[in-house]
C-alpha cells in the first residue's frame, strides 16, 4: 500500500513536470521546479541513509555524466563574463535557474529511478499520457466538440494547417518531444513483450501533437539505428563515427546561418520556415564563425532574445518568437566553437564509452539511439531546456539495464 501510494503521488507529480502545457494554459515554471526541487531533496535524504550501493552507484554515474556539460558552461561564462563590464546581475540569476531546471529535472527521474527501478519509465510514459488526454484533448472536446475534434485529426492526416488556437492546446512541445524518446524506447531498446500498446500510444500522441522537426528526427534516428548502430563493428567505432558526423552536421549549420546559404536555400525552393529564417539573419550578428570565436556566456543570449521579445521586438513586421529555436545555434553563440565541439564529441563519445564500460553495450547502443534523435531537434527547436524530455532522456539507460537479458548485461564487447 505504501509503495501504491508512493508510486501515485510520483504519477501525479509526473504528469505536472512533463507537460508545459494543460487545459490551454502554461503550467508555471516556478510550479514544476518547485516539484522537482521536492522530489530532488526526497533522494537526497534516503541516499543518505541508503544501503543500496548499486543503486547509488547506477545514478552516480549517470548523473554525472549528464550534468557534466551545463556545469562546465557555467563556469566558462563566469570566466568569461569577469571580464566583460556589460554583464548585470540578471545574467547570473538566468544562469542560476537554468541550471537548476535542469539539475532538478534529473534529479526527479533519478528519484523515480531509487524507488521504483525500471518502472519509472512506465510511471512517467503514464504520466504524459494522463496529462496529455485530460489537458489536452478533453480540453479540446470540451471547447470545440467531438467533430471539430475529428476534423482536427483528418487535417493532421491530409496536411492541412488547424487553427491557431486547435494548434496551441494540442501541441505541448515538451510532452511531444518527450513521446518520441518513449517510442525509440519501447520500439527498440525495451526486450518486454508487453509494450506494443505503449508504442501505439506514443505514435498517437506524436501525430496529434505534430511537430515535424520530430518526424524527420524520428525517421533520422531510425535509419542511423539499422545502418550504422546495428550493423557498425564496435561500439567505439559507432560513437566515434556518429560524433564526427555531428560536428560536421552541427558547424555546417551554424556555417550556412551565419554565410546567409539557408535563407538563400529557403528562398530559392520557398521553404515555409514559420519566421524561423529571419530569427536566424538576425542571430547571425551576434557571433562570428571561426575557431577562436569564444561566445558570450551560457544562458546570456538567450535572456537577451527572452527580453527582446518581451519588449515587442519585430522582424519583418512580426514580433519576434520568445525563443530562437535552434539549440544548436544558441549553444554556438553562448559558448563558443571550442566547447561546442567538445560538447558534441563528449555527448557522443565520451558519454558512450563511459555507460558501455559500467552498463555493457546493449545501454551504449540505445543512448546513442536517442542521442542522435535529441540532436535533430536541437536543430531547430529549444530541446535542451525542455525539464520533461531531459528527464526521459535522462532515466531510459538506467531503465533499459533492467529489462535487457542477464547474459547481454555481463557480456563484454571489445571496444
């Protein structure tokens, strides 16, 4: 009955902290990490007292591993920023609460993780589904109806744009983005056979939620999966390759924003970027493409987009969106090239090589999965800030150590 209840109340906290968005409202920031924070100083005192050494040891790691890269930008933007006079007292308050949105995101699942093992992930996928179905689409049926609900469907079937305000209560980015990390887990990491009916679930959910970022990453991920993930000789060489891959994905990218070659290949094939073209253009002044370029701190530009929105900024007659959308061009522009390559070779590589040694090489396979299917959408949307979906990133390796055979987990790949 105790655990019962433990494990509704973590449903229940779940289904707030993976959503951004219920009944067509916002769920506040303050609300969630508030949560987070709670969950996060539960671990912390039964860790204490703990007897259970492998356990510990499983979260340890992986926790360390995760949280590595933000606190070393904070600490480069604080060097950085000691010698720039224009820095104020907001930039290291932003700084503050994104790294512990961040912290305390992990540290939910991690909580998850300590009492519940690899139920977590199924407590957390119900959690979305709960939060989805009743802030959502009830949402949805309440205000429009049945058949406005219908027609909603068929035109995400034909292609067809919804309303604005169909579109704002059945997007929740964050939960949408969260379902395609539990669709590549159910579909190819989770041995169980009981998961077909979460694989259906976690389709529906990505189609009524349509973010099509999230289908190209999807479709991405899947085919890097069968052609290199798992067919590749060692694991080594699968990170090592699929790293240098991204480098060049991700500089190329920041390379043709800042050379104006995308807004030229928009232009010429008439590419609906939804504003996001002119919000590139106008980032591109803020950093120069070069090795010795050093950023302006982690978290700086985002504030100062953040506060140009909310003054009424406009581009082309349009204000401007509250975020830029493109982690990837963010990350390039707060923390220069140097660590941006090493954050991507560390995240692919690094990370890697460090779970196959402690969790074996089934776990290092399905991290890599999801890694590449994280950094599509850094392209092109805020994914890294987003607490939901860096939590189910954050508990998937632990969980899949539970659920794959005991001979795959004590087997030893050379790397």
């Amino acid at each position: 009955m105790r655990n019962n209840f433990k494990a509704a109340l973590f449903i229940i906290s779940a289904s707030i902290t993976v959503n951004m968005r219920f009944w067509g409202m916002n769920i506040s920031f303050y609300f969630q990490i508030g949560i987070e924070a709670l969950w996060t100083l539960y671990l912390l005192a039964n860790w204490a007292v703990s007897n259970n050494s492998f356990c510990k040891k499983n979260i340890a790691l992986n926790y360390k591993l995760i949280s590595i890269p933000i606190l070393v930008m904070a600490a480069y933007a604080m060097i950085i920023w000691a010698f720039n006079s224009d820095i104020q007292l907001r930039n290291y308050t932003r700084l503050i609460s994104t790294c512990l949105q961040l912290l305390f995101a992990w540290g939910f699942g991690a909580s998850g993780y300590y009492l519940f093992k690899d139920k977590v992930i199924d407590y957390i996928f119900i959690a979305g589904i709960l939060s989805y179905v009743l802030g959502s689409i009830v949402c949805f049926i309440w205000r429009f109806g049945f058949n406005d609900f219908a027609i909603y469907i068929w035109n995400l079937i034909l292609g067809i744009e919804n309303t604005e305000l169909a579109e704002y209560i059945m997007e929740v980015h964050d939960l949408t983005f969260a379902m395609g990390l539990f669709f590549l887990f159910y579909t190819f990491c989770d041995k169980r056979k009981k998961k077909y009916g979460k694989i259906i679930l976690s389709i529906l959910l990505i189609l009524f939620g349509l973010k099509r970022i999230e289908i190209l990453a999807l479709t991405a991920a899947i085919v890097i999966y069968y052609l290199l993930l798992k067919w590749g000789k060692t694991i080594h060489y699968r990170a090592t390759f699929i790293a240098i891959c991204f480098l060049i994905l991700c500089l190329g990218y920041v390379y043709i924003i800042k050379s104006g070659i995308l807004e030229e290949i928009c232009n010429a094939l008439s590419i609906n970027t939804m504003g996001r073209i002119n919000y590139y253009s106008f980032s591109s002044n803020y950093f120069r493409f070069s090795p010795w370029y050093m950023g302006t701190g982690f978290t700086a530009f985002k504030r100062m987009w953040g506060e140009l929105h909310n003054s009424g900024f406009r581009l082309n007659g349009h204000v401007i969106a509250a975020t830029l959308h493109s982690d990837i061009l963010i990350f390039y522009i707060e923390n220069g090239f140097i660590l941006t390559v090493g954050w991507i070779f560390y995240s692919f590589n690094v990370k890697v090589k460090s779970l196959k040694n402690h969790f074996g090489s089934k776990i290092a396979e399905c991290y890599l999965l999801i890694t590449t299917y994280m950094f599509i959408l850094y392209l092109t949307d805020n994914t890294f800030s987003y607490a939901g979906t860096q939590m189910v990133y954050f508990v998937i390796p632990l969980c899949q150590y539970y659920l794959i055979p005991q001979k795959e987990k004590i087997r030893r790949v050379p790397v």
